[in-house]
C-alpha cells in the first residue's frame, strides 16, 4: 500500500508536466473556481478558454481517453487524472465551459449519432470551438425527468418543437444542445420520449439567464417556439429517448462524481477559528467547535482516500467500486453545515457578506451556493435512491404513473 | 497510486472470512454472551493456530512477520464475526505496549507466548467515570509494588498480564506516571467481573494491594507511549468496527428486502433506502480513512497520530450509526433477544468507548492538525 505511481503513470505525469511546463505558468496564489458559482461567460475569459481548450486537443491532451485526431490519445481514465492533477498546478484558463459538452453531450452524440454527426461535431467540440449545453429538465421535470412536456411533433421530414426547459447550464453560451422531448403522450411517460441535437443559435430559440439566490446566473431557462429540426438531428430511435438519456445521465456521474466542490473545507475552518474570541476564549480552543472540526474533517479525508482507492483501481485496469458516488451528498450538506457553522462563529458580524464580513465573506459565499450544490446534477435525494436501488439492489420505488399514458398523468398544475 | 490491499492481503482476508463464517457464528457470540466466561477458548486456540496473534510480530519473537497490513484485514474479519476472543488487549493493546516500550528481555519473554496463544495480555488504565487524565491516575507504582483500582478492563478476568498506568512518583501531571507489566495471578490482585453492556467481551476490576509488577518503559515516558499504543490499536478498532458496520448494513438490507408492510417490500419506501443509502456512505468515509490508518502503521508515517484520530473517530461514527439503524430498520423483531441486532449494538458502543470515547479522540485530532498546520 503507497500512493506512489506506477513506473508508467511517472513517466506520463513527467511527459504531462513538461507540456505544461512549456505552455503555461505555475499556479500563483489564485485559488481555484468555485464549482457551484458557474462561470458567466465574460468574453475575454471565454476566449481564453478556448485558446487553451485547442492548444490541448492539438497536444491529445483535452480528452486523454478519446482516439488520436479526436482530441485525444486512446490514454487510460488514470492518465487522464494524473494530467488534471498536474494541470490543477498550472495557472490555466477554465475547463468549465466544455466540461457538460464533452463529459455528457459529445459522448452521448458519439453513442447515438450517425457517422456524419460525429465527423462533423466531434472535433470542433474538443478544440473550444463549439460549445454544447444539456436540455433536459423542465419546470415540471426536475428530479422526475421523464415527467417532461416539452413537445416534439413530425411534420414531414422535420420535427417542429414547442416547450421549455430549465436549469440549463451554459445555455447562454453555447452553440449546440442535446434536446430531449416528448414525442408521444399517448403512452407512458418513459416510453413517449425522443432525442435530438439543436442548434442553439436558431432564432426558434430563446435563451434567459435565471438569476439565482446566491446572485449569479450560471443557470438558463430555454424556450422553442416552433423550432424546426431535421429528423437526421434525432439521436437514437423514436420513443428511445430514455435510454439515450441514461447514457448521458451515467457520464454525467462519472463527470460529477469527483467533484469536491467549494475551497470552503476544514481549513478555512480553522483559520477562522483562530482569529476569533468567544465567551470562553479562543474559538480555535471551544470544546464544540473542535467536535465540529473533527467530523468535517473525517468526511473530508474520507473522501479524498475514497477518491484514492477509486484512482487505485483505475490503476490496476480495474472497475472502480461503486463507493465514488457518495462524493456529492457529503460534499453539499457539509459546505452548507460548515458554512452556516462559520457564520455562527462570526456572531453578529456572520450576517454581512463580501469584504464587509470575515475571511472576505468566503463562509456567507459557501452559505449561499450550497443549497444550489445539493441539488444540481442530482438532489441528495435522488442520489440516495441511486445508492438505494443500484449499489445496494433494494426496489425502485412504487411509481403510479409507470403504466399510465402520459397524458392521463395527474399533474399539480 | 496504490492505495488498497495486494492479492496476497485479500487472500488471508478471504480465508479468515471463511475461517470465521465456520468457527464463529452468532451462535458461538451467544454462548460467551450468555455465559460468566471471558472467551471462547476453543476459538481462541484456533485463531493462535492460525498465526493471527502473530501477524505483525516479528519473527524473532516467534511471530510471522507479515505486517500491520496483514493484521488488519484480520482484524476487519474479526469485527465482522464479532468473535469473543481477547485478540484487540492482547495485540493491539498488550503486545503493542511491549513492542513500543519493552527492553529486550521483556519483548523475549512475552511476544513469543502472544504469538503462540499462550498468553492473554490486556491494558487497564480507567480508574472511574470520566475522561482517563493524568491526574484522573491514582493508582502507585513504587519499589516494584502496585497499589490501587482500576475499572472497566476488558479481557480483565481472563488475562495472565496485564499493562498497567499508574502513579510513581510525585511528579505533577504526565511526568509523574508509569507503565507496570503486573502477573495478574500473582499475590496482591483481586479481581471482579463488572458488568458489562456487551458480555461477549466482558470487562472487569482489578484491584491492587502491594502486587509485585516489572516497570515497562522509562519513568516519565508512561503518557506518551500510552497515547502511541492506543493510536495504533485505534487504527487496527477501526477495521473491526468497520467490520461490523458492514454486517449490520448486510443484515438491514436482507430484512428490508424480505420482510413486507402495506402491501410491499419496506425497503422499497424512501425512509428505509435513505437510512440505508447513509449508512453505506458512513460505512466507506469510514472504510477509506481507516485505509489511510493502515498505511500510517504500516510506513509508521509521522502522520500516524492523526490517521489514527480520524480512523477511530470515522469508524466509531459509522458502527454506531449502522448498528442503531439496523435495529429501528428491523423493528420490534429487532429488539428481541433473539434477532442478532442487538450483539452489535452493543459491540458497537464496546469498541467505541473501550479505547476512549469519540469526545476525546476529535480533541485530539484537532491538536493533530494544529500541529501539522503549524509544521
């Protein structure tokens, strides 16, 4: 047991570090972006991104585990770890525009998509050139996915699209989107549904920022009056829309699972507990507050061991066990505990925010996007289920709407 | 990255599995469980006989050899099997005290006969409610002669040794105390069978009166090696506990799936999988910094004492945890005499408190990242 690299995995973190070496600065003091805060987009930043996006597509490096042309280098998934490792050392621009496109979009298109598709939108995804966002959830489809409305009809050799979606990430900047629809109401809601690509710059196509508690806008709402797509746009078969949407569901979990969220962590914690008095003294030495230290900090070091027995069987060219999918519910409800704790702590002071609070309002910052964080990408809920009925094998729960045409489903409103 | 057990490891895991699944059942825990005796020797007898008390002592003093790693997996199988054998005090916490502060004749007189399965060995420290403090310490250790009364010794009544914290001189604080390795058959000791929550690892009393004992360590040194034997036998706790947290989810799981209320399976309602679904991650939190702990023991990496603090702390977390939800997921079968439920739960409060309750260990852990954040 060590947690040194294998002799191959030393010499691709070598080959990963010279690349890097040659083409960006060392990390300065800047930390890194925060997850649950998505990007705006602002241009400059943008361009930036997309500049350093081609420069490691042209290297093989933006997608390790993709072919050769492709962005890639036909590389192992711990090749493509150790090169975010040592990326994450390296003063770059963000990864994060691109990450929904080729973590979920561009597989799923890869899957489903006909040859000409995949010739055609592959390469320009990788290199930063076109980016694509997810359409999936609607106001009255969020953990419920298949619950959505949004219509898709034939006429012809096109399908016209009327609806909405939500929660779209990135919508506002992106060029492409995996649009998924109800073809049929007159059957079960799973079975009615259908997969297309869109292209995002059709005027058929109305893209709103939402603006979100915390204050930003990451998350779109996306509406189609009669949008117009060519049935050769359809990924998969008619009515095949749920499996097609499980493909990219999964990929989306194996994008998530390694998050960690927020910098907001014990450490931060601490240094605030240092710099500050209670009734008894010093917070850094209140028997509550080091009992609070000690349980966040065993989440936090369990995960990141649990990350590293999940990299172990990468390693070793095994599966990985099921054990990484518990990363986001402890992530989320202990940013949204730690930082409620830091506040605590502050007193009085706790409830101003940005430089006029503490530690420049990094706890009321982490307060205020965790709520986002415990349910983007999958509630703590749903990813209990998943745990539940997938690694653990108990029954799906009783849905009374599974046999039921969709247009009989009671709705709320 | 290399962060798991090797082939070999996994091997000796699965065959102590197997071992266990044959030699000790619930049933074998009942009988110690319902019953005055200690252990089950017959058990004990075998588990020397397969090496397991000499796992990790080295081969010059009888031992195999192999590695804390090798102990660990061990132990995991034996916290699953919640076996009633005195294999944590006389290993991890008798044979570790030798090992961490024995001269060398002591180390040649009594590792030898722990690997064989000779000796019972165990550490009594507590001497009342409350936190075990240096001025908590009252029992003496003067002119070779111990004198006092110490409480809640587990394996106590079964031991032939024991390591004993006491007082031995007027120094204030830590400086003022002693290990004693004392012969607990010897004149002088008297001992009592407290008690217990879990009687399938009875504790006892031990009292004192001018009992002749052999001085372990340097004068002065008692607070330190004591703290870095229980930081190792805190890691080697975690891998039972995690043990038993594994069966309780096991257990929790087969019954929801079989046992059916209003009209389906009750493990088909959110409220069962959502306490499952957190007892599975508990379960891993703990199984991944319980790995870190064995890497600490094994390298003896400086970063052991903290390791160890979140191990017990995460592990102690995760048994408590699994152990209480698979009673109320059980329901009132649960809390009948019969249904197993029960022999973990109160397994599950032994080993968290038998080496010091979680209050105590998330101070120390804390202390530790002082400490490192400081370095």
């Amino acid at each position: 047991m060590d947690f040194e690299d294998t002799a191959e995995e030393a010499a691709f973190r070598a080959q990963a570090t010279a690349w890097l070496s040659a083409n960006a600065k060392p990390r300065g003091k800047k930390s890194a972006d925060d997850m649950a805060e998505m990007e705006n987009g602002a241009a400059a930043e943008m361009a930036a991104s997309r500049a350093w996006q081609k420069k490691k597509a042209e290297a093989g490096y933006a997608r390790i585990t993709w072919p050769k042309g492709q962005g890639g280098m036909g590389g192992t998934p711990m090749q493509s770890i150790i090169f975010g490792q040592t990326e994450s050392k390296f003063d770059v621009p963000s990864g994060g525009p691109f990450a929904i496109g080729l973590g979920m979009c561009i597989p799923t298109l890869m899957a489903y998509g006909n040859e000409e598709a995949k010739k055609r939108y592959v390469v320009p995804a990788v290199q930063g050139d076109e980016i694509w966002c997810q359409l999936f959830s609607e106001p009255a489809g969020g953990s419920d996915v298949a619950g959505l409305r949004t219509r898709a009809e034939k006429k012809g050799d096109e399908w016209v699209i009327n609806g909405q979606k939500i929660w779209t990430t990135g919508a506002q900047f992106s060029d492409y989107g995996i649009l998924l629809t109800r073809t049929d109401p007159n059957v079960p809601k799973h079975k009615g549904l259908t997969m297309f690509y869109i292209d995002m710059h059709d005027p058929a196509v109305e893209v709103r920022p939402i603006k979100q508690a915390s204050g930003g806008s990451g998350f779109n709402e996306v509406f189609f009056t009669d949008l117009r797509v060519k049935d050769s746009q359809r990924l998969g078969e008619v009515g095949q829309g749920w499996q097609v949407a499980l493909t990219t569901l999964m990929h989306e979990r194996l994008a998530v699972g390694g998050g960690t969220g927020s910098g907001l962590d014990v450490k931060e914690l601490m240094a605030l507990a240092r710099t500050l008095e209670l009734e008894d003294g010093p917070a850094i030495k209140n028997a509550s507050v080091r009992e609070r230290i000690a349980d966040w900090y065993v989440r936090s070091a369990g995960l990141k061991y649990t990350t590293y027995r999940t990299m172990t069987a990468l390693s070793r060219g095994q599966q990985p066990g099921p054990e990484a999918s518990i990363a986001k519910i402890v992530v989320a409800s202990k940013l949204q505990d730690l930082a409620a704790f830091g506040m605590e702590l502050e007193g009085e002071a706790g409830s101003l925010k940005g430089e006029d609070a503490p530690a420049h309002g990094a706890f009321q910052m982490g307060w205020m996007s965790s709520p986002g964080l415990r349910i983007a990408g999958g509630t703590d809920e749903i990813l209990r289920n998943i745990i539940a009925e997938r690694v653990l094998g108990l029954p799906p729960d009783v849905r009374v709407d599974k046999d039921m045409p969709f247009n009989k489903m009671p709705t709320g409103r | 990255m290399n962060f798991d057990f090797s082939d070999d490891q996994k091997m000796l895991k699965d065959q102590a599995r197997k071992f266990l699944a044959e030699k000790c059942t619930t049933k074998t825990v009942r009988k110690v469980f319902e019953s005055t005796a200690g252990h089950d020797a017959a058990l004990w007898k075998q588990v020397a006989e397969m090496g397991w008390t000499g796992t990790a002592i080295p081969e010059n003093y009888g031992g195999l050899g192999l590695g804390y790693l090798e102990l660990c997996v061990v132990a995991e199988e034996l916290g699953r099997a919640l076996a009633p054998v005195p294999f944590a005090s006389t290993v991890y916490l008798f044979a570790e005290a030798v090992l961490a502060a024995g001269s060398e004749e002591q180390k040649q007189k009594y590792l030898p006969k722990i690997a064989s399965g000779e000796l019972i060995g165990t550490f009594a420290r507590a001497e009342g409610p409350g936190a075990v403090i240096p001025k908590s310490i009252r029992t003496t250790f003067k002119g070779g002669k111990l004198s006092g009364k110490k409480i809640a010794v587990t394996d106590g009544i079964d031991a032939q040794v024991a390591v004993v914290l006491a007082r031995s001189s007027d120094e204030v604080g830590e400086r003022g105390l002693s290990l004693a390795i004392v012969d607990l058959k010897g004149a002088g000791v008297k001992r009592r069978a407290e008690d217990s929550i879990d009687p399938s690892r009875k504790n006892a009393e031990l009292t004192f009166d001018n009992a002749s004992a052999e001085a372990l360590g340097k004068p002065g040194e008692a607070w330190g090696n004591t703290s870095r034997v229980l930081d190792r036998a805190a890691i080697m706790t975690a891998f039972e506990q995690i043990g038993g947290a594994d069966v309780c989810l096991a257990m929790a799981k087969d019954y929801a799936l079989t046992r059916y209320a209003f009209g389906r399976q009750i493990g088909s309602y959110q409220a069962i999988k959502h306490k499952l679904a957190d007892m599975y991650v508990y379960n891993e939190l703990a199984r991944s910094n319980a790995y870190y702990g064995a890497w600490a023991l094994h390298t003896n990496a400086r970063e052991l004492p903290l390791a160890a603090a979140a191990a017990r702390v995460s592990a102690t977390q995760a048994f408590d945890y699994a152990a209480k939800e698979n009673t109320q997921t059980h329901g009132g079968i649960g809390f009948t005499w019969e249904v197993d439920c029960h022999l973990f739960y109160k397994r599950s409060r032994q080993l968290g408190l038998g080496l010091g309750p979680q209050r105590t260990w998330k101070d120390k852990l804390v202390t530790e990242l002082e400490l490192s954040n400081a370095a």
